[in-house]
C-alpha cells in the first residue's frame, strides 16, 4: 500500500536508564473521553524528514464530549466485528456501544439464554476479546431488547435485576485514556445479568410477563385510528 504521509525518526534510549526510552510530558488536550487528558510521560519521536504525496489526505476525526465522530466509528466496528463474535460466542444477538460509553466504557450485548449463568460467561468472553478488555461495564439483556435503545435498556437494567445478585466485579487492564482509575491503566470492571432469571440461578418464583395488549384490541385501536 502507498502512505500518504510518511514521517521518519527515532526514539532514543533514556541517558539515565538504558533500560527505557527518553520521555517528555505529554498533555492536557481534549480527547474522546469529553475530559482533557491528564499530562503523563511518553515516548519523544524525533522526526527527521517528513515525506508525502502530492495532495496526501490526512484522516481525523474531531473529538470531544459525545457524540462525536468517533461514536459512529464504533458503531460501525461493531458491524464489523458482530460476526467474529458471533463465531466465538453463537448466542449473541447483538451489541452497543452506546455514546454515553464514549466508545468501550459501556457495553450493552443481547443473548439467546439458555442455561444458568450463560450472561456471566458472555462478560468474561468479551472482557477477553482484544480491546474489549478495557470495557468498564457490560450489560447483558436478553434477545428481545433492543440493544441500540437506551432507553429500552436501562428499562429491562432495572427491572430484571437484583442489584447484589446479578452483578459482578472483576479487575484488568484500563483505558490509559481513564482519569477515574486509582492507578493508570489498571482499573475494575462491573457486569451485570439483566437477564430474565432462571430457576437454576437460584430464582424460585414464575418469572411475570410484560403487559401487552391482546390482538383485539390492537385492532380495534388500529381501526380507530385509521390504520
């Protein structure tokens, strides 16, 4: 393939550590997270000669608190990606990333369940699937959410769960980009089942169904309607 821009250089050794590379504070500036990013060392680039084609592009996207463009980027990775998780886990129906996760701290994936603790073997699936590691919190609904709507979801969230019971805590790498984490790039994660419960989970009662209008008198009203 043929670069666009092509910037060459090196990354020089630490002159007081061998061991390591010689770094510079980097930041405040604005970042997908809606926050300016907290200064930390990083690696320094010395360039050395910059090349590029004649009317060479040069991809960007403009972030900040969402949605912004990088929403739509991750709703489109999930179109990518739904297939390959759709391999390694067959139940999935779907998932989101909704804005308000600004991109991977939330995730919300429908399930067809059929057996006990399967929306906690979906979590730590995904928790290890390549960036998937660095989601803060997945939500599992079940086939017949819409996963896309928030408003649906946070609807079966807390409706369908007991909060000790159906959540669950673990740990693993963080986003560097997370100023909420007590150390950089470590942090917790939280899961939660909302899920309709089966009696193999421990649920002991009949498990009631959503009001829904009879055929009669969706027709009626259709009529009065019009439709």
């Amino acid at each position: 393939p043929i670069s666009e821009i092509v910037l060459e250089g090196s990354i020089r050794p630490d002159a007081n550590d061998p061991s390591g590379y010689e770094t510079a504070l980097e930041g405040p500036f604005g970042d997908h997270t809606g926050y300016y990013t907290l200064p930390e060392p990083y690696p320094v680039f010395h360039v050395t000669a910059i090349t590029h084609r004649k009317d060479a592009v040069y991809p960007a996207t403009i972030v900040g608190i969402p949605p912004m463009e990088d929403f739509y980027m991750g709703g489109a990775s999930v179109k990518l990606f739904l297939p390959i998780f759709k391999m390694n886990f067959p139940e999935i129906v779907d998932i989101a990333l909704p804005a308000e996760g600004v991109f991977h701290n939330l995730v919300v994936v429908s399930i067809k369940k059929t057996y006990p603790m399967q929306a906690y073997k979906i979590m730590h699936g995904l928790w290890g699937m390549g960036q998937m590691m660095f989601t803060k919190y997945i939500v599992v609904v079940d086939a017949d959410v819409n996963v896309h709507n928030t408003s649906e979801v946070l609807f079966h969230l807390t409706a369908n769960t007991d909060p000790q019971r159906d959540s669950i805590f673990t740990k693993g790498p963080a986003d560097v980009l997370d100023h909420a984490t007590s150390e950089i790039v470590i942090g917790s994660k939280l899961g939660i089942d909302a899920t309709q419960k089966l009696p193999g989970e421990g649920f002991k009662r009949s498990w009631p169904p959503l009001i829904e209008m009879d055929e009669a008198v969706k027709a009626k009203v259709a009529k009065m309607l019009g439709g």
